[in-house]
C-alpha cells in the first residue's frame, strides 16, 4: 500500500474532472469512470486508495479550499480532462506544480491540447467493455509505476524548463516584469494634457 509515512494512513487518490448535474450526459460519464475503472482498480487491496471526488467531500468548510488541500496533499490524483473543461486543467495545474504523482484519463478521441499531448493519457470508451478492460489494465500498470516512482522522487517531466521549482519561476518572473511597471518621470516631466495648454486670445 502506497504511503508517505510510516504509519497506517490511507493514502487519498483525488478525482479531478467534469462532474456535471445529476442526470446529465457529463455525470453519467464521470459516474461510470469513477465507479467501474478508478476505484474498482484503485480501492482493491492492491494499492488500498481512498478514492475521493470533489462532491463526495462531507467534511465542513469552504469547498474550494478542501478541494486545493486534497488536490496538493493527495498520493495520486487522477485527472479526467474529457470535454477540456476548464475546471479540470486549473485543478491539474496545480496538481502539476507540486511534482508529485499524476494520472491523465480521457473519452477516446478526446483532443488534448498541445501542453498535455506530452503526457500519458488513458484513453477510455465507457460503451466498449474491451476499452474498459484496457483502461483498467493501463491505469494498474500506471499507478504501480507511479508509486514506485515517488519513492524515488517522483517528478513531473515537461512541467517547466529546466524543472525549477515554483518559488524560483515566481522570483525570476518578479524580477523581469517589476522593471516594466517603473513609472517614467522623463516623460512626466515635459508631457502635458491638451487641458493644460493656454488657450489662443
């Protein structure tokens, strides 16, 4: 069982997707790659995940912190990027800055944008039990890899040139943009709205 400590924790695997309403085509999806692919093959005693999506969070508080929190200190997360929904690439942009374990899923014949092509996505017909099957095969090889990897520090590839770590991107970025924002007095000084010029007598 997969574990950052020690101790008898449960590690959490978090669902990031499209939910949609109760009844809808977007749910009915979702539903189905969450209950008869991730935690049929993530929940057995195989790798022992808690697997949690964003509206079966009971605890008390603000949804969108629990949400951050779960996506951040989670072991894995699974993200499901069907449908591009926005949502679900903010929640995976976070995800991928703290380089830790990432799975992608997607509805066959998802287009994926270029920024994610580079990575392994499942690609999952939920009307094909063939499909389903190898998706269920893809996602255990995957997360076997996955949490053998993390022990031996897992990292994101192709997350930002040359790897740096967040607090170094954000410190150069604050550098190069700062001298931009300067005011320029040169200019202040012999510049003068049409307001201000005396009018002809």
């Amino acid at each position: 069982m997969p574990s950052n400590s020690g101790d008898d924790k449960v590690p959490l695997c978090f669902v990031v997707g499209p939910i949609g309403k109760d009844g809808s085509v977007e749910r009915k999806h979702s539903d189905l790659l969450l209950n008869a692919i991730i935690k049929y093959v993530l929940q057995g005693d195989e790798f022992g995940f808690i697997v949690k999506r964003a509206d079966e969070d009971a605890d008390p508080g603000m949804i969108g912190d629990r949400v951050v929190s779960d996506i951040i200190n989670a072991e894995l997360v699974v993200a499901d990027l069907t449908d591009l929904n926005p949502n679900a690439f903010y929640e995976l942009g976070i995800r991928h800055s703290t380089l830790k374990p990432t799975i992608h899923v997607a509805r066959a014949g998802t287009a994926l944008p270029f920024d994610t092509v580079a990575h392994r996505t499942i690609f999952i017909d939920l009307t094909d039990w063939h499909s389903i099957e190898q998706a269920s095969n893809l996602l255990r090889c995957i997360a076997s890899h996955r949490a053998s990897s993390h022990k031996r520090r897992y990292r994101v590839h192709h997350f930002w040139p040359h790897q740096w770590p967040l607090e170094d991107v954000s410190g150069t970025l604050r550098c190069e943009v700062r001298p931009a924002l300067r005011p320029c007095p040169s200019r202040a000084r012999w510049f003068k709205p049409p307001c201000a010029q005396p009018s002809p007598r």
